[in-house]
C-alpha cells in the first residue's frame, strides 16, 4: 500500500471529540471513522518496547518505516519515524536493535493501514547506550567541542541568572537554597529533565532563553543512571550548549559516565548546590 506521509498542519488537529456514548449513537462514513480513531489514539500516546524486525529510510523523504517486534512471542507493529524526528535523536537504527518508542496509532485513510508513528525513540539495555555514548563523545571530541580553551569565563559578577529544571524535582530547591542573597535576577523554564522523552523540553528552554538578557544559563538536575541521563547526551541538545551565547553551567549528578552535555558546558559541577555557589563566588 502507499506510505504514509507526515500530516500536515490543517491535518493534524483532531477533526472532532465524541465521548462513547455519543459515538454509539452516530453513523460514521469510512473517513470520519478513521479521523475518529486518530484523533483517539492521539488523545492516548504510549510507550511501547521491541525489536526492529525489518528497516527502510525512504531515499526520498528520509523518513524511517520499520517493524518492531515482541522479543518472544509472534507479535509485530508496523511504525514510522519522521524524518525530523530520527534526525533529531540521532540513534541510527538497525535491525535487531531492542528500542522503546513513544507516540500514537495511526490508520493511513487511503490504504487503511495501520501504524504506530514515534514521536521519540530511545535504546534499551546499559551496553547499547554505553555503545551509542562512547561512539558520539569520540566524534565530538576529534571536533574539539571539549576542549579547555573553547571554554569561557563566568563573568566575575553575574546578575541574571536563567535556569533550567524541573519544576517538580529536587534540584531547583537545592540551588535557590544555596543561592546568595545578593538581588539576583532568576529566569526559570520548567522542563522535563529524566530519559529521552526530556530532549524536546531541553531544546525548547535553550531556544526560549537564547532571546533573554541573561549573565549566565544553568542547567541542573540530580543524579541519575546513563539511562535517565539520555537526553543530555543528545548530540543536538550538546551542539545547543556548546553553542550558547553566554557562558553555560551545567550541574548534573550522574553514577559514571559525565552527560555529553556537560563536558560541552563552560562550567561542569556536580550537584544544584555546587552551580549555586560558583555563582556566589565573587559576590562573597
């Protein structure tokens, strides 16, 4: 059957919302029926696990079709990612890879088909996001984004402070604790900070506080495996701080592996509360 191609704007709200009841009640055609179960499954994403079976980059569109599969047992899925969405996470997949996939069904009206179109995909297992890590941080080091003398100075007394967290963690305590009280102006963008699914989030904060009259951009989370820590190895969201117009500190606790993101940072500290007082440091 055609492939699917990604909806465009006027096609991706959701045409109508009928509760059960009142859907018992109406006589669908074939097309709102099908824009009746997309909507539905929109309203629903989840996050499924698997293996990829079989694996096509259209040379065209360079959008990703593959079918993920139950490890053990028959079961299989046809899904898609969208080329922006494969570009932006950045996991080249391969057959036999295990991934876990967020997003939604969607029945392709003119064939129908059905699919589940991913909205972010992440590796599973500790040996393949070791893999995935070891094999981005040796690209971007030979670039010489780690490099000691790309890093920039703080300035000596910084006002403005932008910071990104979770507004529900931890962390953002810890710093406004440990924060002096010496008038500083903070900016805060609340974003998800744990997994994969965290990179939209991260990326739409950086953008955000790119356009604001900041000293200093931090960004802080509290520890966590290689696993939750996935968005901060994203190569995308590591060239964002690299490439911030004032100096970044990144403040992440981690087990092992240092998060890519802030060995690109100009300032790399271990907890909230270490970001807070190399803030405080010239004013005390």
């Amino acid at each position: 059957p055609p492939i699917p191609s990604p909806p465009k704007a006027d096609e991706d709200r959701i045409p109508f919302k009928l509760s059960l009841k009142s859907a018992m009640g109406k006589v669908f055609s074939v097309s709102e029926y099908i824009e009746y179960l997309n909507a539905s499954f929109k309203e629903h994403g989840v996050r499924i696990v698997g293996e990829i079976s079989e694996l096509k980059i259209h040379s065209a569109s360079g959008h990703v079709y593959f079918t993920i599969k139950d490890k053990i047992g028959e079961a299989v899925l046809d899904a898609i990612l969208w080329r922006h969405t494969y570009r932006m996470y950045g996991i080249p997949l391969e057959p036999g890879m295990e991934v876990i996939l967020t997003g939604a069904g969607n029945i392709y009206p003119k064939s129908g088909r059905f699919s589940f179109v991913a909205s972010s995909v992440e590796l599973v297992g500790e040996g393949a996001l070791k893999k995935a890590y070891d094999a981005l941080k040796a690209v971007l080091e030979r670039e010489g984004l780690f490099a000691p003398g790309r890093k920039r100075a703080l300035p000596e007394f910084i006002r403005r402070i932008g910071v990104i967290s979770s507004k529900d963690g931890a962390a953002i305590g810890d710093f406004t604790a440990n924060l002096g009280r010496y008038g500083f102006e903070v900016l805060f963008m609340d974003s998800r900070v744990e997994g994969q699914s965290a990179l939209v989030d991260l990326l739409a904060a950086a953008r955000t506080m790119r356009k604001q009259a900041i000293d200093v951009l931090v960004v802080i989370r509290g520890g966590g495996s290689l696993e939750s820590l996935q968005a901060f190895n994203n190569e995308h969201f590591v060239r964002e701080v690299a490439g911030f117009p004032v100096p970044v500190i990144m403040g992440i606790g981690h087990e092992r592996d240092v998060p890519l993101a802030a060995l690109a940072a100009d300032v790399m500290v271990s907890t909230p509360t270490a970001a807070a007082h190399r803030i405080n440091g010239s004013w005390d």
